[in-house]
C-alpha cells in the first residue's frame, strides 16, 4: 500500500516479499498514485519508484493499480520500459454513474489518453473497479469506451491470465461447469 505506509517500493523492508513472489512465482500489486486519505503521502505512492525495484527483480511480476494516476505518463514509461510491470486501470475516476459520465467527457482524461497511446502496450493493461469506490457496470463501460475495441480482450482478459496465471485453472472449471 504505498502511499499509506511510509516506505518506497525499493525500500529494503520489502525485499523479504519480493524473494517470497520470485520462490512462488506471485505477483506483486503496488498503490500508486493518488491516495484516498489526505493522510497519505503521495512521494511514497509515485510510479518512478517501481522502476529501481522492477529493475532489480526481473523475475518477479509488478502490477502498479490505478496505473500511477495521475503520474499516468510516468506509469506509461514503466510499464513499457519494464517487461515485468503491468498496470490495472482501478480506480482512474470514482464516484456514480452520473459522475463517471460527467468526468469522462471533455479535458478531464486527457493525460490518461495521452499516456494510454504514448505506451502503446495495451497487452500490458488490466481491468480493474476499486470497488464499492465506483459501480461496476458503468466502470466496464467507461474502460471499452477509453480503450481501443481491438485491445478489449487484452484489457479484460489476457493480461489478468499473464499476471495472475495461477487462476486459469479456476477460469477453466467454472467455464467447464456452465456449459454442464
């Protein structure tokens, strides 16, 4: 939870997690970005802080949630620097769907967009909500409108079965399962 506690994500108290994720081959999820509390402090939760920490454990799997917003455009460059960091995109905007709605038109995203097309590496974005911060559906429909449909499947799918490889099993039964 960086941004919450007051370490950075290269800090040597996390090491003993990162040789953990290696042994196991799991992933490791950061906060980045805005924190919800005024508590937080932002220079903890700053994307650029995963680089030194992605660079020094290439076999272990990073995902930056909330894809560094609003440092998208920093996020956009680890993730396209760092063959092992991916971003979700929780959390970019909370509230109603009025609210989403209202926020997803005009200048509001345009560093969003701007950093989606400057990384070029949609297989390297996930799907998420930051749930109950935002309702699901309306979130859904705001990432297929702000992600290219080509790029769908990736978004919403293959990248979570890249990052999370340990859950394709359970994908696979309960699809087994509703075709019974």
């Amino acid at each position: 939870y960086l941004g919450y506690y007051p370490f950075y994500a290269y800090d040597e108290v996390y090491e003993p997690v990162y040789r953990l994720a290696e042994k196991y081959r799991l992933p490791i999820v950061f906060h980045t970005g805005d924190t919800y509390s005024e508590r937080g402090l932002l220079k903890y939760a700053h994307p650029l802080t995963i680089d030194e920490v992605a660079v020094k454990h290439r076999n272990v799997t990073f995902m930056m949630a909330h894809f560094g917003d609003p440092w998208t455009l920093t996020g956009a460059e680890i993730i396209y620097k760092n063959p092992n960091v991916y971003a979700d995109l929780s959390g970019l905007l909370v509230g109603t769907e009025k609210e989403l709605i209202s926020k997803s038109e005009g200048r509001f995203l345009d560093h969003l967009r701007h950093a989606l097309v400057f990384s070029d590496s949609y297989h390297k974005l996930l799907f998420g909500t930051d749930w109950p911060l935002v309702p699901v559906g309306p979130y859904i429909e705001f990432i297929k409108k702000l992600i290219p449909e080509e790029h769908h499947e990736d978004v919403f799918y293959n990248t979570a079965i890249k990052v999370f490889p340990k859950i394709k099993p359970f994908l696979l039964q309960s699809s087994l399962a509703r075709k019974v």
